[in-house]
C-alpha cells in the first residue's frame, strides 16, 4: 500500500510545473525578483506560444526574462515594463490580452458563439419535436394485430 502511494506522489511530482528560471538571472533583491516572476508569468514565450517566459526554456524566453530583470533594476515600474514589452513585441506578448476595443472580438466571441449554438440547438429540436407530433399515427394492421397478441401472451 505504501508503494501504491509512492508511486502516485511521484507521478504528480512530475506533473508539477518547474520554473525555467536559471540562477544566473536571479535578483538579489528579493522584493524585484518577486516583481519580475510576477510579470514573467503573464508575459508569453514568443517561441512556446502558450507558456509563460517564466516557464520556457527557449532562448528567447530567456532573453525576455533577463530584459525584465534589466528594467527593473533601472527603475521602470511593473506597467512600465510591460508596455516596453507590448510597444516591442505586440499585445501577442500578452498570455491575457487587454480588454481594449481592438480586442473585443477575443473577448466576446465564444460567449456570442456558445449562445448562437444553443439557439440553434434549441431550434433543431423544437422543430424535430414537431415533426415527430404531426407525424400521423399509421393503426396496425390485423396481422400485426395478431402478432402483437401472440407477444403479450408469452410474456
């Protein structure tokens, strides 16, 4: 039983995300170094696609990582260095895009998408469940009459 246990802590150990954060682009400062993952994990790997820098390992992740760490240590504030990051890379650099008027599109479109398909599923049923109502009753004929019986009978 205790291995059944070991076993399942170990296969979630290797489900727990690990930081690609290397210990050469540590700060010293632990106030700006919490700064900096708190940007990075809202910042996504331009090579990954749907990872943070934070936890990338690709080069260009790393080079971000770094470029964050750089503002921050000269002073810019958390907006400031995401909209460095926005005027240089796009809003693409973004894991959750802004809620802008450029963008409503991103933001409305399942919600408008999920609610059109649940009218239109709405409607096909409504529509079969008349069809099938209108559908006239065909009445048995005797021979079928008589093999209805006979089933009835045995059961």
């Amino acid at each position: 039983m205790i291995r059944f246990f070991a076993i399942i802590w170990l296969a979630w150990l290797m489900t727990v995300p690990v930081k690609a954060v290397e210990p050469d682009e540590i700060l010293k400062d632990p106030v700006l170094e919490a700064r900096a993952r708190k940007i990075s994990v809202d910042l996504r790997c331009l090579v990954c696609q749907n990872q943070s820098i934070d936890d990338s390992n690709a080069p260009l992740a790393r080079d971000l990582r770094i470029l964050v760490r750089e503002r921050l240590t000269k002073g810019d504030s958390d907006a400031q260095v995401i909209d460095f990051l926005v005027a240089r890379y796009g809003e693409f650099v973004l894991l959750r895009p802004r809620f802008a008027p450029h963008t409503m599109i991103l933001w409305f479109s399942a919600p408008v998408l999920f609610l059109i398909s649940i009218f239109v599923i709405f409607t096909a049923h409504r529509r079969r469940s008349a069809e099938v109502a209108a559908a006239p009753v065909k009445a048995l004929s005797a021979k079928e009459k008589r093999a209805l019986k006979k089933l009835l009978r045995r059961g």
